[in-house]
C-alpha cells in the first residue's frame, strides 16, 4: 500500500491533487502529522516538488477543537459529521489507491 501511496504522490496529476487537498484542509484548521522518513525514499529525487508527501509513511490529518466532554453530546455528533465532511477528499484521494 505505501509503495502504491508513493506512486500516486509522485504522479503529476494525482500528487498535486493531494498537495492541494491536505494545503486546503491545514488553511481550514487541520493538521497533517505522522510517522515520516528522514529523506525522500528511493527511486524518488530527494528535491522531488511533493518530497514533503513522499517522506509519509501515512497520511494522519486531524482537528481538535472540542473537549471530550463535549464530543459526548449531540454537538459532537454534529462537529465530527460537519469535519468527516470536510475530509471527503481525502479519502476518495486514498480510495482510488490500487
């Protein structure tokens, strides 16, 4: 799965659809985290226009606005549809990994 992850990344047109999804979802609040290389894995070009993805061994995005207590009522039933919502893209970018 990451080599497939990889090859996406580093492909032109679905790199750059992914590089503008996770820039519009960090402009809305959200983070990107997780585990990463220290460099950018062979084959690829260590100064590769989307190394910063290539170097993620996954994508992590998450929000944290509301207390746990707060996610236990109607309210965080409503917020965490509102931002599954708002993450859409990026889960039909990592759908259509084969």
């Amino acid at each position: 799965m990451l080599a497939n992850y990889q090859s996406a990344v580093a492909d032109t047109t679905s790199g750059n659809a992914l590089e503008k999804t996770v820039a519009g979802l960090v402009k809305k609040g959200f983070r990107l985290d997780g585990d990463e290389y220290k460099r950018v894995p062979k084959p690829f070009e260590q100064d590769h226009p989307r190394g910063n993805l290539l170097r993620r061994k996954g994508i992590t995005i998450w929000k944290h606005e509301l207390s746990p207590k707060d996610m236990s009522d109607r309210k965080g039933i409503s917020y965490c549809m509102k931002q599954y919502k708002i993450m859409m893209p990026i889960f039909q970018w990592l759908n259509g990994l084969n």
